[in-house]
C-alpha cells in the first residue's frame, strides 16, 4: 500500500507505504484459507512514514466451524449468507512502542474497543444503526435480537479456541526462535482484562476455560533454568510471595509458577482446578531437611514468614527453621523451651546463655514476625514462650543464693545491685505473678533502719518510705523505727501488698497505738519533738483518718495536745476545753477573767482545733465569753484589731451579730475612737474617699484589707458599695458643707467634689435605681455646680431668681442648650457637670429640662416685654435670631401639649393673653399688633377669612388648640354620582361623533337654533346639540320638528350669565371639562382624598399649590355656580357631577350657607350632603 503526495508534475513525494516482508505463496494460501477449522501464520511488516521506518511482528490466527448446530443461528446464517468465522492478531515485537489497545474489526477496525491484548476479527452481524456491534444484551438489543444472538455466538464460541491456538503458537514460536520477552506469554496476552464491559469479561472467562492442561503455557521462574510448564503439573504462587519461595521449591523439584492477584482471580472465575503453592505443601516438600546449612540467614527468614502467613502453626514441626539469640536454629516442637527476651532481659541473667533465647529479630526487629511470635496462639502450638516472672523464678537459680545480704550495697557493680533488682521488680509487677515464687530469693531492699537485701514475709510486712521525706516525715519513720519497724523505697501494689504496706494514716496509727499499748512502755519515752511530730502527721493526714470512724478511739486516747498557758502539759482531746471559735488567744492575756473547770487547749491554728472537736473536746461558747468574761475597750489599744478580727471571724458571730452591732467596736482609719459599723465608709471607693476626705468616717485599713471580716461589718451597716441611700448621703454632705460657714473645707476643693459627685451619677445611673421618691428628694438637694448665663440674655430680660449660689438642686437647673427657651426661669448646669450626649440620665425623663409651666412662664416674660414700649431691649437679639427663639418655644410647648405628652392643658393658658406671634416671614416680629391670642386664630380657613394662622405659627397645631385656637374639619364623604352606576363612561366628544353619524345616516331634518339668555342671543346647532343631550334631542324632535330650517326656532335659555351659558354650549360640543373651568382631575381627586385628621399646615401656610386651591376665585365660583344650575335645568348628569365635586372644595366658612341653598335648588345630593357635614363638623365656628 502506498500514500503520494503530488506537489508539481515532475515531483512526486511519498508519505505512507506499508508493506508485508515475509510474504510468499505458504502465507497466501493460509491468508487465504475459506475451509473449518484453524490456521495461525505471522506477518511481519514494515511501514515507511516519511523518511522513518518502522517494524511490527504480528502472530494471527483465523478459523470457525463449517457447519452451525444451533438451528436459529443456522437459520440466520443462511438468510444473511454469513460463516461463523473470525480471527484473533497479537502484535508480539515492534520497533516502536504500539499504544493502541486491542479492538473489534470486522475486515475493516470499528469503533469499539475492547481492552484487550489482542483484536478480534469476525464476521459480525452490524446492528441497524450501523454504528457498533450488538454485544450486550442489553434494552437496545431487543430490536436485533437475532444479531445479537450471532454476534455473541462469533465471540463466545468461535473466538476463544482461536485465541488458545494463538497462544501456543506464540510460546511455540518463543521456543523456537530461542527469544525471550520480559515477560512470559501468558501474561502479555492475558485475556482477562480491566474491562467494564461484561461481554469482554465472559470472553475472557471462555478463553481460560479453554486453556489446555496437558500444554506447556505457564513459566516456571527457577525450574530447569526457566522453561514453561503443563497446567496440571504446575503449582502456582501469589505474586506477593518472595522468589526463594520458588526457588527453594525448583530446588526440590516443584515446577512454580508465579502469578499475578488478577490471574489468580481469573482461574478462579473460569473455575480452573490448579495447584496453590500453601505452607503446609513446603513443609511436606521440607519436612526433615537439613535447609539451615544450604540456605543463608535472609532467606530462612522469609521463608519462615511465608510457613507463619496462614497462622497456622502446627506444620512448623521437625523443620530447623527457629532463630535463636546465638544466630543459629533451632526445631520447632523440641522439648526445650525458648524464650522471648530483650537483649536487657538476658544481660539480667548473664548466666544462662544465649542458647535459651530467641533472636531479636523476632522480638523486636521484625514487625510481622514480633506480632506472630508475642501471640498466645503461636505461643500454645510451639515451644517458644514468653519471658515473664515464671520465667524468671525458673532461672533465678543461676543468678542468686538463698540467704539474706545484710549491709547490702546498691551501688555495687556486681549483680545484685540496685538496678539489678529494680529491673527483677519490674519483670515481677509487669508479670502481676504471683510473690510466692520468688520468697525463697532475697529480693526485698530494706533502707531504713539499715541496707539490706532480705525474703518476702508476709507475717512481718515492711513499710514504703520515699526518697527524699521531709523533715516531719523523717522524724516519724525514725519513732517507728524506734518501734521496731523496718522500711523499703519499694511501693506497695495489689502484688506485694501482703508483703509491703503503704505507710498510711491508718496504718502508722496501727503502729503507733501498738506502742502504746506495748508493756515495755516505749510510747512514754517519746521527747517532745516525738510527740509534737506524731500531732504534726496526725494533723497534716486529718482528712484520711477522718473519713475512718475506726481509728477515732485510738486518737481519743492519744495524751498527745498542748495546754494553755502551760505549753508542755498534754491531754487527750476530751480531757480540755477549747476557745470559742476563731477567737484570737493573745488578745485575752490581760482581760481573761474566770478560770475555766478544764485546762485550755493551745492550738497553732483552726486545724488542729476542729481536730480537737471532733474527738470530743468542748467549745466554750463565744455568745458566754464576750457577754461574761470580757470587757471591751473604748479606745483602739494593744493588738485589739486582732482580737476584733477574731471575733468577727469566729464562725458562732451570728450569735452576737445583733448586739455587738449597736457596740462602739470598731476601730476606724485616721483615729483611735471606735465607731459604729454603719457610721463607716469603704476607703476604696472613689466617690467616698473624694467626698469624705479625711473625715472619720473610714474603716480601718486591717479590717478593710480582710475579706472576711469586711463581710461580717457589711451585715452590720458598713458602707461599701454606692447604693442609691450611699449616694444620698454624699449628695447631702456637699450640700451641708457649701452651707456651713465654719467650714474649713477650701471652695475649689468642695467645688471639685461637687463635680466629681455629679460625675458619678451621671456614669453610674444604670446602676443606680432610684425609686421616685429618692429621685424626689435627690433632686432637691442643692449640690450641683451652677454656671451663669450669657451677659446678652440677662441684659434683655435678666432671671426670675437672682440668687442661686454656687450649688443648686437638678430641679432647678437645666442643661444649657435650653438657655433660649427658659433662661428667664431656670439655672444651668456648670459646663463641668454637664453629661455626655451617651449618658444615661438623658434617658430620664424631663433630667436637664426645663419644664413646660417654665418654658411658657418664660414666653409670657417675653410676650410682657413686647407690650413695654418703654424698654425695646429685645431688639439686641434681631429679626431672625429672635424668629429662632420663638421657634423653639413653640416647639417645645407643642410637644408638650400632644396626646402622648398632655404635660399641659387648657388651664394652663391664661384666656386671651396675647403670646403668639402670628406674622409672615416678610412681617417685623417687634410690632404689638402681631402677637395674638390662641383664641383668635383658627386653623384650616383661608387668608381672607378672620382667624388665619400665619407662617409662624403653622405647625404648632397641638399648642394652637390646647392654648383655645378652633379649627375647620373637612368632612369626608365619598361621592355616590348616580352617573357612576347608570351612564355609560364615554368621552363627550364621541357621542358628539356617534351621534352626528346617526342622523346623517338617517338623513334627520333638524335646523339651527336661537337660545334668549338674559335678552342676548346665543345661536347654536341642533344637530350638534340632539347629538350632545338626551334633552335637546328630545325638544327638537318633538316640540320644533315642524319649524323652518330656513328660520331658525328662538328659544328662551336658562337664567344665567350669557357667559356662563356660553360655556356651558362649549362642553356639550364636546370641549373637555379640563378646559372649560380652567382645572385638572387631580384637583377635583383632592375631594376623595381629605380627611378630618388634615392638621391646619396643609390648609394655611406651607404650599403655594394648596393655598391657591383653597382661595376662593369669586369669578370662577359664579361660573360653577351657573353651570351647576344650566346642568340641573338641561338634566346632564355628567356634568353635574363633576361640578359638584368641584364646587365641594371650594366650601368654606363664609359661603357654606349659599352652596347648600345653591345645591337643593338644584337637586345637588352630593354637594347637598357635604355642606351639612361641614356645618355639623364646624358648629362652633359658625
């Protein structure tokens, strides 16, 4: 086959030629073969691409069966001419590598790719799409069921003995040709491959059950050299397994075969009977060789771990194959035991040998290997075991002797010393045997009272002891040593327990109480030192013997307590009395009265007293002691701040809580007379220790430092914490301080407590819950800094109250940006008491404001000066700053009088005093005449009705009609034009159309004609007025359809202006209503959208476009007027609506009374309606 590429006519280029190069006339004739059965032939070709060669070897082998037995498939065959014949092609050397994987042709490659390592051909039955072959029978081969039989028939049962003798041949042809790939045939031309595809899954099933057993196909690795085998000969491995295993087993005659996981997994899916190569079956092949000395050291190994892989151990017998520490091997299931021990474990036994122990390997090195060999079931079925204390106890013989090694000692090099019998112990513990095996050794190390080695006895135990004891410590081991007692640094465990016991409360009581007991008498020669150690334990070890009742009677016996005041007499605890409960015993030398029945106990500290106590010595009781046995000093004297410390402390103080607390007993800060606790104040405090500064009002420092007893005087009224009664009482003393002339206090130093007072209240108010009572009387009390106003406002109308003083109360005063509105009435805060805009007391309601009684006190000041032409100092303040000032007066009074508020009312305004300023923004706000009172203004009438509210007072309804202003109300009623409901919507100027086409079309004989309106003539069209109005159609066809046409008809119009007349002909012409009365639909919609609740600024002031809505046009009211009546008397109804509508806004005070005589003469129901509402909602304007 050759590819040119023709670039001119003299220059032919070649790009692709392909050639066979072993072709002759043998390879034809099997190229050729048509007849049943198998040919196999190679084909070696070369391909030239360009200038670049490139070889491939190719083994083919084509075949199928002459006759079909199946006779639907005969039948198929026969209808489509077809043979059941294919072919299979393995390329098996090529000069490049060829990346293509195996696939299906049918003559020519189609697009299905099958995974293999080969492809197939056959003569494939295509399915009707033409696209792929019908391989799996799946829902799109329902439709070629029959090609879908065929097909898999080729592939089943004709393709796979093709694929075997393909097979053969290619190991024949290795064989031959004495060339071997890297792999053997079998596994290059696997035919199981990674294939999702079912039907590639069940060929290559059908291929392995094909395989022949009798065939050498398989290599075996070792056997011969390297040769193939039979399948019924061969064993096969894992390839997992290690090559000595094959090796080994060549070595002995076994022809192994190693496989791959897939390959194994393949005969077992075609259900292949083959030999697996198992360790049972090398122990057969091994069993009773001498392989210890043919084999090295590694490869034992791994053939070790490959007879231990199964778990199961019982096949390892009579193979020399055990590693031992001395690096030879031993047999399994010898009578002699080996052991498992670290190289530590046997340096503890130097002499036994290496020969007892097994190698590290197994031990330790090897993980699989120190796994199998430390489980109890390798241990069970062989003769290796674990090192553990019975191990120990059977070899100790060769290490020690079996006597006791006093004067031992544990730094010795030899064996044993220290670290030898530690390492022993550890064995033994971690072991948990049991000691009785070991008591015939002397492994026990005995430290105090001297070094030794001795036997375990159980019947005379040992004591534990540590290292490093303390000095009490010390001294208790050397009095029980002094008992006879010995001890060991070792601690007692559940194993040793019997023969080490824990040096325990309990148990040195045992011991000590054996003493005791003892008639030698040796407790009683015990020093002082001795028996104020036994007390120390017993006292540091209380809470374990207390939770053991048993030991109680021991301790009640022990004469082992001090006495007061001689020291070095001892009792037993029921023996003495005790002080009462945290009383200080130094404090009572000198005021000690009465001699107590029984010595008094001396104790070091409130331990050592509730030990006392619980074994039954007696309390006295403190309620007895202070009331009977002692006298309180009236000054502060001695340690009587101890003493005092005590008593609060003492646990029974609530016995005496009461009437100590109405006692001059406590001692305060800067002198030495004693206080009553709730006459005193907490140092720490800021607020405090600011306000009362060096006063004698601080507790004092040791009794404020102490916790405990600052909680005792705080039960007895101590001031600790700002309470809202504290604070009252700091607010007071800067009050009664700024009005003590005597004072010594300097008027900065007073002014800055002030301040910080103030301060304090305004950053703690939230935690400060005044009721309204303390409210009240805190903001009476005169202790905040005041500031003066500005010279410019006390100039113009100079304060109410003149003399404030430096300190006021809050009620008096007011935040100063409420100068303009109440200067006149009120004081200001100082600017250094003045709250931050975050402050809290903002919160409270009217704090820093002044009242409204105040702020409209103030407007009358100012309204009085207007009234005094005499005094014109308000004019200092200008138009504009004076507007501003009017301005946030009212506002502030509006606020005042809304629902919400209602902080005034109706009396709170004198009847007509003249303090509203009603003017413009061009008008002068100086002049008398433009300050009114509230009842001469009303709100919602026009400019030119009496009482309109002017630009400056427009939006202060809520003051206007608290202070007697009236106000209009716009009733709200929702039209109900009959033309709604009956008329049909249509636009006037297309019934003027619809109508003129009807009588054209009819061919009418209506004329022009003369209305008489006022003694003027209006001439106008008939045709054109029939065609606007039911009324002037049915007057020209019924009372003038006889007249002229050629004269018109002179009929008498309504009475009204000829002008209005004329408009009037205008919308029946079909002009718009829009244009006619110079208006919009919004304006009329405005009806629908007023309410009652309109305040007076939508009425009066703010809006040009409203105002102009609501002045009333007298020319344009006469023509609605008019109008309204030629619609009535002309029955438009449309018309008619929309002048009511019109005409409804424009109602008012003054003209109220015409509209509604106006509507009933003209049977205006709407506008009828809305003119009574007005006057029933305005009654008390009228």
């Amino acid at each position: 086959m050759h590819l040119e590429k023709n670039s001119s006519p003299n220059d032919i280029k070649s790009l692709w030629e392909v050639k066979l190069t072993n072709l002759n006339d043998e390879l034809r004739k099997k190229r050729c073969f048509a007849d049943e059965g198998a040919k196999v032939f190679p084909l070696e070709i070369e391909m030239l691409v360009g200038v670049e060669k490139e070889t491939q070897s190719w083994m083919i082998c084509i075949g199928g069966e002459g006759e079909i037995k199946e006779q639907e498939l005969k039948s198929f065959a026969k209808k489509n001419k077809m043979k059941a014949r294919g072919g299979v092609a393995a390329l098996y050397s090529a000069s490049k590598e060829y990346k293509e994987k195996g696939r299906l042709y049918s003559f020519l490659p189609l697009p299905q790719k099958t995974s293999l390592p080969v492809h197939l051909n056959g003569i494939w039955a295509s399915s009707s799409v033409r696209e792929n072959i019908l391989l799996s029978n799946d829902n799109l081969a329902e439709l070629d069921r029959s090609k879908l039989e065929w097909n898999r028939f080729i592939l089943l049962e004709i393709l796979p003995p093709l694929y075997v003798k393909l097979l053969k041949a290619l190991v024949k042809f290795e064989e031959k040709r004495d060339v071997k790939h890297k792999k053997p045939i079998i596994d290059l031309f696997w035919p199981l491959p990674d294939s999702q595809l079912d039907y590639i899954t069940e060929f290559g099933i059908k291929v392995l059950k094909a395989l022949p057993t009798n065939v050498p196909l398989f290599w075996s690795i070792f056997f011969e050299g390297g040769s193939y085998v039979n399948l019924d000969e061969a064993c096969f491995g894992h390839e997992y397994d290690d090559l000595f295993i094959f090796k080994i087993l060549a070595d002995y005659g076994n022809k192994s075969v190693k496989l791959t996981e897939k390959q194994l997994d393949g005969f077992k899916k075609a259900e292949i009977d083959f030999s697996l190569i198992s360790p049972k079956q090398v122990h057969e092949t091994l069993k009773n060789q001498d392989i210890s000395k043919h084999y090295d050291w590694n490869d034992l190994i791994k053939l070790l771990k490959f007879f231990i892989k199964d778990k199961d151990y019982s096949h390892l017998k009579d193979i020399e194959i055990l590693p031992l520490a001395n690096n030879e091997f031993a047999k399994f299931g010898d009578p002699t035991n080996y052991y498992l021990a670290t190289k530590g474990q046997r340096d503890l036994l130097p002499n036994v040998g290496n020969h007892h122990f097994v190698h590290d390997i197994c031990v330790f090195s090897d993980k699989i290997l120190k796994e199998i060999f430390n489980s109890k079931k390798f241990q069970d079925q062989t003769n290796v075991k674990k090192f553990d204390a019975k191990t120990l106890a059977q070899l100790l013989d060769f290490e020690l002797i079996h006597k006791s090694i006093p004067n031992w000692d544990p730094n010795s090099h030899n064996i044993p010393n220290k670290n030898w019998i530690d390492e022993i112990w550890n064995i033994i513990l971690n072991s948990k045997a049991n000691l009785n095996l070991f008591e015939q050794f002397p492994i026990l190390d005995i430290c105090y009272p001297c070094s030794e080695l001795t036997f375990l006895n159980s019947r005379m135990p040992v004591l534990e002891c540590s290292q490093n004891m303390g000095q009490n410590d010390q001294e208790l081991v050397d009095i029980l040593c002094k008992f006879g007692h010995k001890f060991t640094l070792r601690r007692t465990t559940d194993i040793s327990k019997n023969y080490i016991i824990k040096r325990t409360p309990g148990n040195v009581i045992k011991l000590i109480d054996e003493a005791r007991t003892k008639k030698n008498k040796v407790f009683s020669c015990l020093s002082e030192n001795e028996i104020c150690s036994i007390r120390n334990y017993i006292v540091n070890n209380w809470w374990h013997l207390k939770s053991e009742s048993k030991y109680n009677h021991i301790l009640r016996k022990l004469s082992i307590w001090p006495t007061f005041p001689k020291k070095n007499e001892y009792k037993s605890p029921p023996d003495g009395l005790l002080f009462p409960e945290k009383i200080s015993m130094f404090s009572l030398e000198s005021r000690y009265t009465k001699q107590a029945e029984k010595p008094l106990f001396f104790c070091q500290d409130d331990q050592e007293r509730n030990i006392l106590k619980e074994l039954g010595a007696n309390v006295l009781g403190l309620s007895d002691f202070v009331r009977s046995y002692f006298e309180f000093p009236r000054k502060l004297e001695g340690n009587y701040v101890q003493f005092i410390k005590s008593i609060l402390k003492s646990p029974n103080f609530r016995e005496i809580e009461s009437w100590i607390s109405n006692k001059c007993v406590i001692p305060q800060r800067f002198s030495k007379n004693l206080k009553y606790a709730r006459d005193l104040y907490d140092y720490n405090v800021d607020l405090f220790r600011i306000t009362f500064e060096s006063s004698e009002k601080f507790l004092h420092h040791e009794l404020q430092s102490d916790s405990e007893c600052l909680e005792v005087i705080k039960r007895m009224g101590f001031k600790d914490t700002v309470t809202v009664e504290n604070f009252l009482s700091c607010a007071r003393a800067i009050d009664e301080d700024s009005q003590n002339r005597r004072s010594r206090i300097n008027e900065n130093v007073l002014n800055h407590r002030a301040v910080q007072v103030v301060n304090y209240l305004y950053d703690n108010f939230n935690n400060l819950p005044f009721s309204e009572n303390e409210w009240s009387n805190l903001v009476s009390i005169r202790f905040v800094p005041t500031s003066n106003i500005d010279s410019l406002y006390s100039e113009i109308i100079p304060q109410k109250f003149k003399n404030f003083g430096k300190f006021q109360c809050f009620k008096s005063l007011c935040l100063p940006k409420y100068k303009s509105i109440a200067w006149t009435q009120v004081g200001f805060l100082d600017v250094s008491v003045i709250p931050s805009q975050d402050s809290s007391i903002l919160k409270k309601e009217k704090f820093g404001t002044p009242s409204a009684d105040q702020v409209l006190d103030h407007l009358r000041e100012i309204a009085e000066n207007i009234f005094k032409p005499e005094s014109r100092k308000l004019d200092k303040l200008g138009n504009l700053n004076f507007r501003n000032i009017l301005n946030d007066i009212y506002k502030f009074l509006d606020s005042a009088c809304e629902d919400e508020v209602l902080e005034l009312g109706k009396c709170d305004f004198k009847t007509k005093e003249r303090i509203f300023l009603n003017i413009d923004p061009n008008e002068n706000p100086y002049d008398a005449r433009n300050w009114v009172a509230a009842s001469e203004l009303i709100l919602n009438v026009s400019r030119k009705e009496d009482g309109f509210v002017k630009d400056s007072l427009s939006k202060y309804e809520s003051l206007l009609k608290t202070a007697g202003s009236g106000k209009v109300f716009i009733p709200r009623i929702t039209p109900n034009f009959t033309t709604n409901n009956n008329t049909p919507n249509v636009p006037q100027s297309q019934r003027v159309f619809d109508g003129l086409t009807k009588f054209l079309l009819d061919g009418s004989h209506l004329h022009d004609v003369t209305f008489i309106v006022k003694n003027e003539e209006i001439r106008a069209n008939r045709y054109v007025l029939a065609a606007a109005s039911d009324y002037f159609y049915n007057m020209f066809c019924k009372n003038y359809q006889e007249s002229n046409p050629t004269e018109p008809p002179e009929i008498p119009g309504c009475d009204i202006d000829p002008k209005s007349f004329r408009i009037f002909l205008s919308w029946l012409y079909g002009e718009p209503h829009e244009n006619i009365l110079g208006t919009t639909n919004s304006e009329i919609d405005i009806l629908s959208d007023e309410s009652n609740s309109n305040n007076g600024s939508d009425f009066s002031n703010d809006s040009n476009d409203e105002n102009a809505i609501r002045e009333v046009n007298e020319e344009l009211f006469c023509l609605l007027m008019d109008l309204l009546k030629a619609s009535d008397y002309y029955n438009d109804k449309i018309l008619k609506d929309k002048l009511e509508a019109k005409l409804a806004i424009h109602v008012k005070l003054i003209n109220v009374e015409e509209i509604r005589d106006h509507a009933n003469k003209c049977q205006a129901t709407y506008l009828r309606d809305y003119c009574e509402k007005f006057i029933e909602t305005n009654s008390d304007l009228l």
